[in-house]
C-alpha cells in the first residue's frame, strides 16, 4: 500500500496550484503541426541579450566545471557601483522569484498575514500559500493600486507587503508621491517590498519613482529587481533585492548556495555594465508599445496603459481567443483564473514584424 504523502504535506501546499508559464514555441508547433510561431507571452526581451553578454558566456564555458562563485562577489561589486550602495545591501536570487520567496520565508509564518492587490503578479499569492499564511487581498480601483485600501487592512499579524511597480499584468503603476505617503503609513514592523522587475522600462516617467532612493529613510524596505527582463537573461535566472543590510543578512542566511550560476553571474556582470545596448532596448519596447496600442486604438479594442514590455488588451472571451491565436501560430497569456482578468490577454512587446504578425492573427480571429 502507498502511502498518502498528499496528507503529509503541509495544507497549504495541498491546495497549491502550480505557476503556469508561457507556451513554448516548441510546444505549439510540435501540437499544431505549424512552422514559424512567435511567443508574445511571457514579457521576454525579443532581441535577446548584449552580444558582449554571449561573448562573456563563452568565454567562461571552460569553468562549468567549478562551483559558482556562492557570495556573488563579481556581481555585487557591479551593482553597488551602478546603484552607489553598499555590497553588503545586496542579496542574490535565482530571478527575482526567488528572492520574493526568500522574503516572505524569512519574515512570514502561518500565523502571520501578507497583503497584495488583486490582479497582482501570481508569485505573491503562490508564496504565501505555500508558507501557510493569510492572504490579505485588496482592491484596485480601475485596475490602479487603492493604497488607501491596502493602508487600511493591514492587522496586528501582518508582516509583509508586496507591490509591484509597474504591476504584471496590469502593466499600472504607482507615481514617486503615492508610494511614499504609503510607505510613511505603514508601521516600521510591516516589511515593504516593492518589486520592480520592469524598472528599466518604467524609469523614463518622470511620476515613476526609483525606490531605492528611499532605503535610507525607510529600512523596512526591500526592493527587488530582474535581469531577466529588460537585459534579456531570462534563460540563465537572475535577480536581486537591495535592503537595509540587516535585512539582507538575514535574507542571505537561508539564500541556498550556489543559487546564481557562474554564467548567470558573469552575464549579468556584463550586462549592467553597458548603459547604450539598454538605451536601444527600451527604445525598441517604447516603439512597439506605440505600434500595438495604435493598433488597438484604431480597433476600437481597450487596453491598460502599461510602463513594462507588455500590454493588456480587452478581446472580450480572452481564453477563446487565446486558443484561436496559439492556431495561427501567435501565443500571448491569457488573464482569467487566477489574475481575475477573463476578458483580456497580455501580450508582450516583440519586434515590429513579430507584433504586426499577432495583429494580423488577431484581426483573423476576431474577424
């Protein structure tokens, strides 16, 4: 007789429903039998990474063999110098997915509860789930963040709250006067972590704040950041936070080692170091970001205005029409189940012709 090891894991993680990814591309053509499909749904870079990034990866290939290096120390000297902070600020993560997880593990028990928006990134709910705690979940008020809400519904438990700024899927965002009254309003015992995964893209708004700014006058901040995003490393998982250095201690004591790769080390390394190859990767995204909502605007289909590499449109039945574009050879991410969006499909900024391709489809799908 087997025995029922679904009993013995702990109960939040037997009512987890996994993280679904994007379709790959492989797998439509190998189930649709078509050639030449694009993937417009999980807010990758379209035009790849620096090529003094693959340069750097292969000239480090011959070290594969050795353990990476487990404090980081190459990369975290290239952040403190970009960011002008202190090393000893910085905690590494396998994508910045890991380091959220890191925080809520840290700093939340099943005795504690944790606030998030509705329609917010499907990472915060999935961690606090799975540690067992109580999710706080507050309103938006036509798709923005109610800060006042949030403010409002923090109890004598809650220790942690997450923010994503700009928001995935919603792509809104929270301006530089907004989220600091916020983080005046909290308590100092509530850790505030804002996640900004899409920051390069968001950081030529002059209402959109740079959060680590603040870390001085707040140190129950935490801030996050991507390379997979914008730096086009989304391949090799690599991601950061910078906080007040006790808090980072404490992050990096139960951060696992090894948990950043020697080459998603070295990439990253590189990647940071060159301003101009970013420049021409955001100007690309704010192009096609143009081309899509034109598009959109000339259909007479709504969207929400996004700060990311990605937009929101309004289709009507999104999962229906999700499954009629994957025929056309066109994936994008529908929002229904657990991002509560059922009309609307995010897709992701690619180049001109992948973009004009989904257009196309979308037009045939929608007749």
């Amino acid at each position: 007789m087997i025995c029922d090891f679904f009993q013995l894991a702990t109960h939040g993680v037997q009512n987890l429903h996994p993280y679904q990814p994007g379709k790959p591309i492989e797998e439509l053509e190998r189930e649709y039998g078509i050639k030449n499909a694009i993937k417009l749904a999980s807010n990758e870079n379209p035009s790849g990474p620096n090529p003094l990034v693959l340069e750097a990866i292969q000239a480090s290939l011959k070290g594969i063999s050795r353990y990476p290096d487990g404090n980081g120390f190459g990369l975290k000297k290239a952040l403190a110098q970009k960011h002008g902070i202190n090393q000893d600020m910085i905690t590494l993560g396998n994508g910045s997915n890991d380091v959220l997880e890191l925080i809520a593990r840290t700093f939340v028990a099943p005795a504690h509860s944790v606030i998030f928006s509705e329609h917010a990134f499907a990472v915060y709910p999935l961690v606090t789930q799975a540690i067992g705690a109580k999710a706080i979940i507050t309103p938006t008020k036509q798709w923005e963040y109610d800060l006042t809400a949030m403010q409002a519904a923090i109890r004598d438990d809650t220790r942690l709250i997450f923010i994503a700024n700009p928001n995935n899927p919603t792509g809104i965002w929270v301006d530089k006067t907004s989220l600091k009254s916020f983080l005046d309003a909290i308590p100092e015992s509530v850790i505030m972590t804002v996640d900004e995964a899409y920051f390069e893209y968001a950081s030529d708004n002059l209402d959109y704040p740079n959060s680590l700014m603040w870390l001085t006058d707040y140190p129950n901040l935490i801030v996050t950041r991507s390379f997979s995003k914008a730096y086009g490393l989304a391949g090799l998982r690599v991601g950061y936070s910078i906080s007040h250095p006790n808090i980072a201690n404490l992050l990096n004591r139960i951060r696992l080692p090894f948990n950043v790769n020697s080459l998603a080390q070295t990439a990253a390394t590189v990647a940071i170091a060159d301003d101009d190859y970013l420049d021409k990767i955001i100007a690309l995204n704010r192009a096609g970001m143009q081309q899509l909502t034109d598009a959109f605007n000339y259909r007479g289909l709504s969207y929400i205005p996004s700060l990311g590499n990605f937009v929101s449109v309004n289709v009507g039945e999104g999962a229906k029409v999700y499954e009629l574009l994957l025929r056309q050879g066109v994936i994008t991410r529908p929002l229904g189940g657990g991002y509560g969006m059922p009309q609307y499909l995010r897709v992701s900024i690619g180049l001109h012709d992948e973009n004009e391709m989904f257009l196309q489809a979308l037009d045939k799908v929608l007749g």
